[in-house]
C-alpha cells in the first residue's frame, strides 16, 4: 500500500512531532511535507542557512517564495496554508495525513484549496517512541542535568538546620519549598537545563502526587522532590524523583521508603521485550498489596498507589508508552520509561521514586545513577 504524504505545519520550538521530524527547533512556523519517503521544509528567510545545515530532511526552502508565488496567483495576505497547498501541487500531492490535533482553521483552509484531509489517530510518527543511541544520549545529558538539580537540593536539606516548630532554616533563613525549588531550577539553567516540572512536597503535600509544594520544610518529614529538565540545546527531557526527611524517620515511613524501593527493583527486571506494560504494572500493585500496603480511590484524596508505574521520556515529558492499568502497550527496545512508583498514606507521608531506564534487547538499563537514600 503507498504511503501516506504526511503533512505538519507549527512551531518546532513547541511542538515534539514537528522538532522530531526536522531534527531541530524554529520558533517560527514551517510547513513539513512527508511524501513517498521525501521530506521537505518550508522554513523562514532567516533559518534557511541554520535549516540546510542542521536540518534532517532532504531538502530545505523558502517559505517566503511560496507565499509570494501564492500573491502572483492573486491571493491577497497568504498564509501557511496556501503555501503548504502549493508545495502539495508542485509534486502532486491531493492528499494528506495531519495529526490529530491539527489547528482546524488550517484543515478548512486546505480542504477550500483542493485538498484532501485525514486526521491520524494517536502518535503522528508512531517510531518516535523508540529511541536512537543519539536520542539515548541526549536524554541522558538532559537527566545528568536533573541529577545537578538534586544534588544542589539535597546539599541544601543538609546544611538547613530545624528551628521552632521543626521548621528548616538555611544560612539563617526560612527554607520554604519555593526556595529550594528556586535553588534547584537555577542550578539547572546554569547546567544547560530549562525546568519544565519541579515538585518540593513536604509532610501532608507527599501524600498528593501532583502538588507542587509550598510553606515551609520541615524535619523528620518526607520530602518529595521531582525534577523534570529540558535541554535547552536538544529539546529532550530528563526525570528523577527522590523522596529524603531531613532529619529522622519514623519506623513506618522507612518500611514505606525500602517497600517503594523494592517495587521499583521489580518493575526495573520486567522491563524486557514483549512484555506488556500493564503488566509491569500489575507486578507492581501486586507487590504492594502482598506487603500489606492497600490503595483506595474512593477517598477526596486517593491513598495507597494510585497513579501509573511508568511512562515514556523523549521529547515531550510524558509520552508513549504508559505503563498503567489500561495500557495497550508491549515494550519494546529503543523505549526509555520513567519507573516511578509510589506509595502515600496521610499518617505516615508520602513517598516515590523515579528513575530513567532504557529497555534494550538484553535487558533493561538504568540510565540513572543517583542516590537513594532517605535520611539526611
């Protein structure tokens, strides 16, 4: 069966399935054309050098000459759509796959100019979820560049000191989730990093995975600190998740700590080829529920384990394949997943740890090297 001619128009700077098919980031808008296995760019006046230097397609132009060839033909203030229409015509292109979340203004405009549109449903470029050794690398210098956030934080929790009420004070100040969140996203720019998503969760806030943290640290607490970086230079994304009390823990949180342990050790090991990433997920909840810990979604707040064991890390964040409940997913190699389980309970706090692993023909490999541990 031919091929779809595979059309995308955006800015690459926002857009992973754009950046992914040029192999670089505009901020500018560009018209992406993919038909019988060649690729083109429309690209602005001023990247044109950049583009036809760093560019993965076959072939760099002007998206300026197109629109001006649009004007001869007597359309007045064209725009992306008309020149993508015209690109279509020179090689004979009537009809085109967009992604599914295509601006639909543009669909109407190239339907209006003759072409035929169809929407693909789920990953536009479905091998973007397997990773190159080159993507390997760049997200494992986009995670050394959240392993430096890390650092900085837990040498921070370190040298604070507890105050009145149990209170962290650092170099004689307050120290606040808002600061150390400031202190770890300012060591990332400095490392080469754009911070995407940093959680400092402290005592009660652990227990909600999605809470960002505010207020003041406190000792012989749980503190949840997740750092999601970008590379500024490559656009991908790095991921780690640590859980430390400055201070001491109570009995129960650190058979908490070593049960989350444990379950990411097994969900490391079956991390192989073939398996479904439910199932991974499922090793997982049945590991917890053998150890006597119970989740319940019924509650305001959920307890117990409630969000996935895992997702993809690339060029987006969070991206194919999921490793929860519902996943249709089978690991393959080539995929990198964030493990991260977790285990919250408002008596005792909260606690999860994540980290990068990469699932090779061998065997999984963790990409991550950091620490785990849980006193400071």
């Amino acid at each position: 069966m031919k091929p779809a001619s595979l059309l995308h128009i955006g800015k690459a700077d926002h857009d992973a399935d754009l950046r992914y098919a040029l192999g670089m980031s505009i901020a500018d808008p560009v018209v992406y054309l993919r038909v019988a296995g060649r690729t083109i760019a429309l690209v602005p006046e001023t990247e044109i050098s950049r583009a036809r230097t760093e560019a993965e397609v076959q072939r760099v132009a002007s998206l300026a000459r197109y629109l001006r060839r649009t004007e001869r033909d007597g359309v007045k203030n064209p725009g992306l759509g008309h020149a993508a229409a015209e690109l279509c015509r020179d090689l004979k292109v009537k009809k085109v796959t967009v992604p599914y979340l295509f601006p639909l203004g543009l669909a109407r405009q190239l339907r209006k100019l003759g072409l035929r549109i169809k929407v693909r449903e789920g990953n536009f470029f479905p091998e973007r979820q397997f990773k190159s050794a080159v993507e390997i690398k760049m997200i494992t210098a986009a995670l050394g560049m959240a392993e430096v956030g890390m650092s900085e934080a837990l040498q921070t929790l370190k040298r604070s000191k507890p105050g009145p009420e149990r209170k962290l004070h650092h170099h004689g100040v307050p120290l606040t989730s808002e600061r150390l969140r400031a202190i770890i996203e300012t060591s990332l720019l400095q490392a080469g990093g754009l911070p995407v998503q940093t959680q400092v969760a402290c005592g009660p806030q652990s227990c909600d995975p999605e809470e960002p943290g505010y207020g003041p640290l406190t000792a012989d607490a749980p503190i949840v600190i997740s750092i999601t970086a970008q590379s500024a230079r490559t656009g991908y994304h790095g991921h780690l998740t640590r859980t430390v009390v400055r201070g001491t823990a109570s009995t129960a949180l650190r058979h908490q700590f070593i049960t989350v342990l444990k379950a990411q050790a097994l969900a490391l090991t079956q991390l192989q080829e073939g398996v479904g990433a439910h199932e991974l997920h499922a090793a997982v909840e049945s590991y917890f529920r053998t150890e006597g810990y119970r989740t319940s979604r019924r509650a305001s707040r959920p307890t117990g384990f409630p969000h996935a064991t895992g997702h993809g890390v690339g060029l987006e964040p969070r991206e194919c394949p999921e490793a929860n409940r519902n996943s249709g997913s089978i690991l393959r190699a080539g995929h990198v997943l964030a493990i991260q389980p977790g285990l919250y309970y408002p008596r005792t706090g909260g606690i999860r740890l994540a980290d990068l692993a990469l699932v090779t023909p061998s065997g999984p490999q963790n990409l991550t090297q950091f620490e785990k541990i849980l006193e400071l």
